[in-house]
C-alpha cells in the first residue's frame, strides 16, 4: 500500500514557514521564550530566529516542530473548539505537539502546506486572513483559502565560524570595548562601551546547535 503522506515528508532539520496569503512567517510574538506564549505571523528578520523551527519525525504520520530559541514546541490547545490560538509549550507527549504535512500543490519551486494538528483535526491557521504584523495564528475547522496554506522553507547551517573561547569585542565604528556597566554580575546589568577594562570586557563565546553561539561575561557568568 502507498503512504499518502509521502508525498508531503520534509526531511528533518530547520525551516521557516511563510504563510502564502500574506508572505509573513510563523513567528513566536514578543520573540517569547515562555511557556504558552502565542503564535503570529511576522515579517522576516535575520535580526532574530524565532521564526526558525526544527523539524523531526513524530507520531500519526506527523512532526514536532520545536522553536529553536525557546526550545519549546508548536502545540495545539488541549480542546476542539474552532478559533483557539496556537502557541509554544513544552513536550506533552499527547499527540497536541504534533503537526501532519498536508502537501496541496506547488508554484514553480514552492510547494504549499497545511498544517493539521494530529490530536483534534484543526488547521493551523492566520485568523480573519489577515496580512497584519502579528496577526494570531489560530486553529480552525477547515483549511480552504490561502491564510491556512504555508510555505516551508529549508534554513542549512554551517559550524559557528568562531569557536570557543575567550574574546574582547570591539565596536567597529568607536573602537571601544562592550562591557558590562560597573562589573556588576546582576541580572540584566546594562552593556556599556569602554576603551579598556578588565573581566568585564571578556566575554566567553559558547558554541551551540545550528552555529549560534551565546556571550557569557567572563566576571557574571
């Protein structure tokens, strides 16, 4: 017997989801890292990536689709009723964190999708078809016009090209130094430029998944 979702099988790895009616991309409002924050759709921007999402092989012909700055997952609210909002939350292992890949035709080098969720049948969808900057993206019964219909677009990545270790980090334009305020080892202590400093001009360099990397004081931690 054939698979009727072979066809619509993405390999796994990272994807951003452009909607076909407006051209925005699934998005995390607020670039939200809490649980239960709401899902919007959002002009793209390198400048962030919480329009980024890693796609991997889940249950009922389905996937997960795990942001990948908050590391929580695309989920479903846990009811039937038509209109509710999607958001991000952790693994439930119940099936609303798992999205089937509808595949319903292609455009030159585009092929279109709808997102079903695998535990009540709803479509991942822009509320009212709206074209707006953060616009809901919503569940809902039936998938038949373009706001339902997204675009995955594969993201590659390579090795972060700077490895870890410790740096200074100059500002090209003043030549200074980012520090942090005072030395202060607070909790969102602000980030000052000076010409030379001790620890607080040294940052860590940490290497993590897709070639991102994080700066961690040397003085805070």
């Amino acid at each position: 017997l054939t698979d009727p979702y072979d066809d619509s099988k993405l390999e796994p790895g990272l994807y951003r989801f452009k909607n076909k009616k407006s051209g925005k991309y699934l998005d995390v409002y607020g670039q939200s890292t809490n649980d239960g924050a709401k899902l919007v759709q959002a002009e793209f921007s390198w400048r962030r990536n919480t329009n980024l999402w890693e796609l991997s092989p889940g249950y009922a012909n389905g996937v997960y689709l795990k942001n990948i700055v908050s590391s929580l997952f695309m989920d479903s609210p846990n009811d039937y009723y038509s209109g509710s909002a999607i958001t991000q939350s952790v693994n439930t292992q119940n099936n609303r964190d798992i999205w089937q890949l509808i595949k319903v035709g292609s455009k030159g080098k585009k092929d279109y999708y709808k997102l079903r969720n695998a535990h009540n049948y709803m479509y991942a969808v822009v509320r009212d078809a709206s074209t707006e900057e953060n616009a809901e993206v919503i569940q809902y019964s039936t998938a038949d016009t373009d706001n339902a219909l997204w675009i995955p677009e594969r993201y590659y990545y390579n090795d972060s090209p700077v490895k870890h270790g410790w740096f200074e980090i100059q500002n090209m334009n003043s030549s200074k130094l980012m520090a942090v305020a005072g030395g202060v080892n607070q909790e969102n202590a602000p980030l000052v430029q000076k010409t030379k400093g001790g620890k607080e001009v040294e940052f860590e360099v940490v290497e993590h998944n897709y070639g991102l990397v994080t700066l961690q004081n040397v003085n805070s931690g």
